[in-house]
C-alpha cells in the first residue's frame, strides 16, 4: 500500500506524520516542488521510527511523480496558503493551475488513485478536480467539512467543559467563513441534544466561533492552521486504507441530493475503501435548508471562475 502526500508544507508534512504514526501504509511519498524540503521533513519523520515504533516508510522526493506510481490514495494540499485578510475566492486563480497539474499528473502514474483534496478554496478545487480528471465521482474527496466538524466539537466541548470524543456535531456546506453550516440543533452529547443545555445567545455564539474558526487561526499565527488539517485528513485516508466506514462530512458531487445538481458540497458521507461510498441523507429545516441553498449559491460563484478560465 502506497499513499502519497503532495506538498510539504505545513499541513502536507503533518498529514504525512499522522499517517506514519498510524502505521496504515507500506510507503508514504512526500512530494514538493521545493529542492530539498520534502526530503528533509521525511528524513526527519524517518528518525523518530524508533522512538514511535512504526514500521512505514515515509519518502520525499522533488516533483518525481515516477515516485508515486502505484498509489491507493494521494493527498493534495499544494497551492499558496491563506494569509491574513486574504478570502478563499481569492486563493483561486494561484491554486487552480496547481491543482489541476497535480491531479493529471499523479492520474498517469496511478490511473486507479483516490484523490483527497484539501487545497484552498477547497470545494472549488475539489470541483476542478472531479472535472479535469474525469476519475468516477466517488474517488474525488474534498476534506474541508471534516476539519470545520473537528472545530464545531471543539467550541462545544469548550463550553460545556465536556470531552470533544463524547460529542457528535457536524458542519455541512461549503468550507469557508460564511458557506458553512453547523448544525446546532442536530448536535448530541452522547445522544442528548446539545440544544437542552444552551440558550439561543450561547448557541449562536457556538456557531459563530465555529465560522471563524479559520480565519481565528490565520489571525493568531500569521498562516493557515496545520495541526487539525493534518489530523483530519489522516482519518480519511485511513477510512479509506482501512475500509473502515466512517461517516464523515465531506465535499462530494451532488446529483440531486439535498436538492443540488453538479456541485461539489460538504455533506455526510461513508468513507471506505471506494472512496466515499453513498451519500447519507440528512433532514434539515427549511432554515438549514434555506442556508444550504446560499452556501451552494457562494460557491458555484466560485465554481464560474474556473469556467470562464478554460481549466476544464
């Protein structure tokens, strides 16, 4: 079992460190565009082998897709990262072109590939990739929805003092400040409605944390976050490796689910050895509903941009 992890940064370097520590894989590549930098972070990685007791192999090389032939999964996380005040609409015209020569390139070495894309602005690119690659839809994953879940279970653990591992909250819609949706009133803490232990100030203020989770962070450290990205993305790849059916929020292509057609837009999903295996339904109220339906709006957008670009 290979997995390959394109982009050395900071979240492609954490995910490659989830993924080693999990010990899922025979060979993990790490691929930058970058002479010596991937290289070096999975030397690195390497040396901690004994200290952690894995026995995967973590291989970094410099724009060698050769290297990542025969991969069951691949990771995206290449393009420019967002920087403070910058919108994810604006990371598009950089990020496409990447995204789009990444995807063709490790589809010429591992036609067979699941692709989990996690680049800025993530449901765009996930939407380019599904349409430059041709791949079947269900091998095309963006990760965005299972990250802002991590982040909406953390604000509520916050602020009921609980444990985020007795929670279960999840965040559907686009990934970005204002296209998610946190379902507030779907959330239980071990099965009892979060809704009974909070007036309406507190949920929204839940919500509203959730939001700006992003951009929180961004503000804080001068970058993107890297630590809950990287965690994020390792759990999906292991679902896939491990065929484990987990139910994540992730952006998939909708064909009239939640009433949208050719979109890509985070919803729950089963997570397995397919790729995402069926689409989970989910009952909103017509608010929710009504949010979904701006989200998807924000985002095909988005979408136009690379339309009127010629990029598929």
């Amino acid at each position: 079992m290979k997995i390959t992890v394109i982009g050395a940064g900071a979240v492609g370097a954490t995910t490659a460190d989830n993924l080693v520590r999990r010990n899922i894989a025979e060979e993990i590549i790490l691929l930058d565009i970058k002479e010596g930098v991937a290289e070096g972070k999975a030397q690195d990685m390497m040396q901690t082998a004994a200290l952690l007791g894995f026995d995967s192999k973590v291989k970094g090389v410099t724009n060698d897709y050769i290297s990542t032939a025969g991969s069951s999964v691949a990771v995206i996380t290449s393009g420019i990262p967002r920087k403070p005040g910058m919108t994810r609409e604006e990371l598009i015209g950089t990020n496409a072109g990447i995204v789009k020569s990444v995807v063709e390139n490790l589809i010429q070495h591992s036609p067979d590939i699941i692709i989990l894309i996690v680049s800025n602005p993530m449901d765009t690119m996930t939407y380019l990739a599904l349409k430059a690659s041709g791949l079947p839809k269900n091998r095309i994953i963006g990760m965005g929805g299972a990250l802002d879940s991590a982040r909406f279970k953390y604000q509520i653990s916050q602020k009921f003092n609980a444990s985020a591992n007795d929670l279960n909250a999840i965040v559907i819609g686009g990934h970005g400040d204002t296209t998610m949706i946190p379902l507030i009133e779907h959330a239980t803490w071990n099965s009892i409605p979060v809704r009974d232990f909070l007036t309406a100030e507190e949920k929204a203020e839940i919500v509203n944390k959730t939001m700006v989770g992003g951009a929180t962070l961004t503000a804080l450290i001068g970058t993107s976050a890297w630590y809950a990205p990287g965690a994020a993305t390792a759990a999906m790849v292991e679902s896939i490796v491990c065929n484990q059916n987990r139910l994540f929020t992730a952006s998939v292509l909708l064909e009239g689910e939640f009433g949208e057609q050719d979109i890509t837009m985070g919803v729950p999903v089963i997570i397995n050895s397919k790729g995402w295996d069926r689409i989970v339904p989910l009952e909103l109220s017509q608010e929710e509903q009504d949010l979904f339906k701006k989200s998807t709006e924000a985002v095909r957008k988005m979408n136009a941009v690379l339309t009127d670009s010629n990029l598929f």
